[in-house]
C-alpha cells in the first residue's frame, strides 16, 4: 500500500512522497499544490518515477495541503446523517429536503493553514453545549478537478449550534481546530471502488471506549464525481481542493465530545486518523506550537 505524503525532510525543508511501508521517495515537485496542477495520469507517472529512498530519521508527515488549497465538504449525503439533523434541529424540514434535493449541500470547511493531521489535536468550541466528530471519506482533487486521491477527514462540527438555526452553520462547522485529515493520502488509482469502502470510528475516554460506529460509503446518497461537478461549477481551485464527502456516523445527542477524549477513524484501503481533543482554540495554538 502507498500513500502521497507531505513532509520535512530533517533539514527544515518541505518535501511531497510516495510512503510505501516504511521507504519514503521523494517526488519531482516543489510542494503538494504544485503536484496538483498536473493531470492525474501525470501525477501517477511522478510517483512511479519517483527519486531514491531518503532517511526517515527526523522526518515528520504534515497536512497534505498547502499554497492557496481549501477543504470543502458536502452535508447530509447519508440517511444516517439526515435523520441526525432532523433530530437536533428546530427546522427538521430543511435537512429532509437536502437530502433529497437534486443539488447537494456544499460548505467551505477550511483553508490550507489550519488544518490538523494524525496525533494534532481537533478542538470543542468554547460556546457550545455540544460537539461531536464526524468521520469522512475524503477526495484530494487536482487543480481542474480530478480524483487523485482518498484521505481520512474529521469534519469536527457543534451540533448545539447548528441545531439551534441552520443559518449558523459556518460558526458550527469552521473554526480552529475543527478540521483534521490523515497526513496519508491513497493515490485513486489503488483504490478500485471508492463507493464500497468501510468506515469505523471511536471515541476514547481515560482509556475506554465509549462509543464506536462503522458504515460504508456504498450507504452514500450520491456519487463523488457529482459532488466535484457541483463544487466546481462557477469556482476556481488551481490550486487543487480536498472535499469531504458526508458522514454516517453520528453519536447520539448524548455523547459530546470531552478535553482529553481520543477520536480514532479508519476507512479501510485509505488509512487512519487519530486526535486528541482539547478546549478552544487557545489550547490548540499551545500544542501545536511545541511541535
């Protein structure tokens, strides 16, 4: 199994690989956005002719985004995901009929810099009554919107405050520490059916597990190459995008998320992402810069 990855090379400097098992070959490409201006025949090409092996010693794996790319992510693309909705909002209606609708629900979720990536720590809004993880597929897509390849995305959201008006879902869905997607990206031509992949989450606390939930993105209410279709009409990303394609698994209205609470996803033939949960985004500033 091989992964594009992002990062430092034990000098300070920032590089793009193929991961495969334990060897790291560097790419032929200044940065991540740069590798997503090609094609992805041509991006494939790149990892197959890929430089020698370099020491891993000292090496960290970054975010695989970077220059001006962006995570978007689509809303309401599982039953699952709707029936949650419906329950936690004063407006059930309005989560019924994206669901069905013919264009779907498409929200910025991030820019490049404030992304977070395995053992980074995602955040609980200060003022909210409720926040839950929200495991995803994700599609890493080329500057004119291919699929080149498949991440792990926690779209961390507030359900008390999107609950409470649909119309503030952006303070719900975008804010420090919000984001997090697996530093290890599967290249899409070694993933052979993208809509028959499994999907588990759990959450961890002091050491037990309090909730688990699997699903698989067979459940998905509408095919990725429509949701890019839809994203990229009327916009630009020459940069390339990550779009994050909805969730099926949602705990209950019971089950917030705490400080201290480990969040683990693993989506079969993609890989997997763990974060540590803390409170605000202050906390998130202070663990990440003792990185």
């Amino acid at each position: 199994m091989s992964h594009l990855v992002r990062f430092t090379d034990g000098t300070g400097g920032i590089r793009v690989g193929l991961l495969t098992g334990e060897q790291l070959r560097p790419l032929a490409v200044a940065s991540m956005s740069d590798l997503l201006r090609h094609s992805v025949a041509e991006i494939r090409e790149l990892a197959e002719t890929a430089g020698e092996p370099v020491p891993t010693a000292g090496t960290r794996l970054l975010p695989p985004l970077d220059g001006r790319m962006e995570v978007w992510a689509a809303g309401v693309t599982y039953l699952r995901s709707e029936e949650a909705r419906r329950e936690e909002s004063a407006d059930q209606d309005v989560y019924a009929r994206v669901y069905r609708a013919k264009r779907p629900e498409l929200f910025f979720k991030s820019s490049a810099w404030r992304v977070v990536t395995d053992d980074e720590p995602v955040a609980i809004r200060t003022d909210s009554a409720g926040d839950v993880p929200e495991p995803e597929l994700g599609l890493l897509l080329t500057g004119t919107g291919e699929i080149a390849g498949y991440l792990v995305v926690d779209d961390v959201s507030s359900r008390s405050i999107e609950g409470e008006n649909p119309l503030y879902l952006p303070q719900a869905k975008i804010y420090t520490g919000s984001c997090a997607v697996s530093a290890r990206v599967r290249p899409a031509w070694e993933v052979p059916d993208p809509r028959s992949l499994d999907l588990r989450m759990r959450i961890l606390r002091d050491g037990d597990e309090v909730f688990t939930g699997e699903a698989s993105t067979a459940q998905l209410n509408r095919e990725p190459a429509e949701l890019v279709e839809y994203l990229w009409r009327d916009n630009d990303f020459p940069d390339g995008a990550v779009l994050s394609t909805g969730t099926s698994v949602v705990p209950g209205l019971d089950l917030g998320l705490r400080p201290g609470d480990v969040v683990e996803i693993e989506i079969a033939e993609v890989g997997a992402l763990r974060s540590p949960v803390v409170l605000g985004a202050d906390e998130v500033r202070r663990v990440l810069a003792t990185r």
